[in-house]
C-alpha cells in the first residue's frame, strides 16, 4: 500500500524526450516540507480523500517550450501495466520544482486518459477513468509553507463513441490557473467492466502549464488545450 503523499511539495515530472519517468520513494537530495494535507471529503470512485505519492516524476527540469503565442511545460507517462494502486487511488502522476514547474502560470490542465488497448465501438462505453487532480499551494514567496488542496472536483467518465472520427474519446480533465502551486499531481484509475466485475487497465497522465508570452494579443489569444 502506497502511504498518502504529504512530503512530495519538491517533486516533478519530465517530458518522455527526456528519458522514462522515476518512481519510487524519496531520495535524500529531495526536500519535504513536512506539511499535512488538510482533511479531505471522502474518496469517491476508488480515487483517495487525500494526494499519494507519485508513481512518474521527474530527475530533471522540464523544458519550458515557446510558441507563437506562448511558453508551454508538458509531461505525459503512462502506467507500464494494470497493476498499480492500493486501497485506494491509482496510477499517480506529479510534477514539481525537480521537473522546474513555473509557478502562477495562466493556464494549467491535468488530464487523465486510457492507454490500454485501443477501444472499439462494441467495447468503448465498458470502459471509464476516474481521476482526482491536486495542488500544493504556496503560502508565502519561498513556499516554505503552504497546503495540499484538490484541484476541481473527483470525476468518473465512460467512453463516448465518435461516429465521424470513429474513436472511442475517455478522458477527465481538471484545469485551473494563476495559483501558486509549487506542485501538481493527478491520481488516475481506469477500469473496464468484464460481466459483473471491473478490471483495472492501463492510463495515461499528462499536466500542461501554460502561460501567454505577450506576443499575441490578448483579445485574440486563446491557450491551446489539451485534444479530447
């Protein structure tokens, strides 16, 4: 069983380009601010009332990408197989100061999706992903203190099968922005019923940071999302 994330304020979480992502527990270079996470509501969808422990993140800075119109940090990692989790929560991705998260950023999406084997339209609405996305939000300029709090709100969706693309679309998405979070994370499960029973499949996480460069205007400018 994984123990509930409280230390994990100075993690992070590389793109793919730059190699697979860590797991693990803690090396002693990390820093842990020994904070507890506030109570939470009760954990919904199998997803956990509180942050846990990464099971991606980074051991180097993500690089800070611009665009036409503005500077973008991105990670994805999928689950390497069906087996993760404990008693609760599943497949957590986390991105932090290791990985140099910008802070304040305008636009931030954390999105969970399927990664197992691609749905077809007999199976697509079988399948779900629930997913809880968190925060460390900052309290002072140093973040020497500050607390975990949930970013939006747990969330469960089936599969929508697309006649015109011919895709199955499964995803949940969480977005926020302009918050000082030194550190980010989304806790992931994706479970495909099989009879009476739910099996647990493969997911995928991505975080996107996003922030205008000033070079567009801001009445035109809108922040490219993530795809459906």
């Amino acid at each position: 069983m994984r123990i509930t994330l409280v230390t994990w304020a100075l993690l992070a979480v590389p793109l793919v380009a730059l190699g697979a992502p860590s797991t693990g527990t803690l090396s002693s270079s990390e820093q842990p601010l020994g904070t507890t996470p506030a109570p939470q509501p009760a954990a919904t969808y199998g997803l956990c009332s509180g942050p846990q422990n990464a099971d991606a993140f980074p051991s180097s800075p993500v690089p800070n990408v611009e665009t036409q119109c503005e500077f973008t940090q991105q990670f994805h990692a999928s689950s390497p197989n069906a087996t993760y989790g404990g008693s609760c929560g599943g497949y957590t991705v986390t991105f932090g100061p290791q990985g140099d998260l910008k802070r304040k950023r305008k636009y931030l999406w954390l999105k969970g999706e399927w990664a197992d084997t691609p749905l077809t339209q007999a199976n697509c609405t079988t399948a779900h992903i629930a997913a809880a996305s968190w925060g460390y939000l900052c309290t002072n300029a140093a973040c020497t203190t500050g607390a975990w709090e949930r970013i939006g709100t747990a969330s469960s969706k089936k599969g929508f099968w697309n006649t015109v693309s011919q895709v199955c679309y499964l995803s949940v998405q969480a977005n926020t922005g302009s918050k000082d979070y030194s550190t980010v994370s989304i806790d992931i499960i994706g479970t495909q019923g099989q009879g009476t029973s739910a099996v647990r499949k493969r997911v995928k996480g991505s975080i996107y940071n996003v922030h205008p460069n000033g070079k567009c205007p801001s009445a035109t400018y809108t922040p490219r999302t993530p795809p459906p």
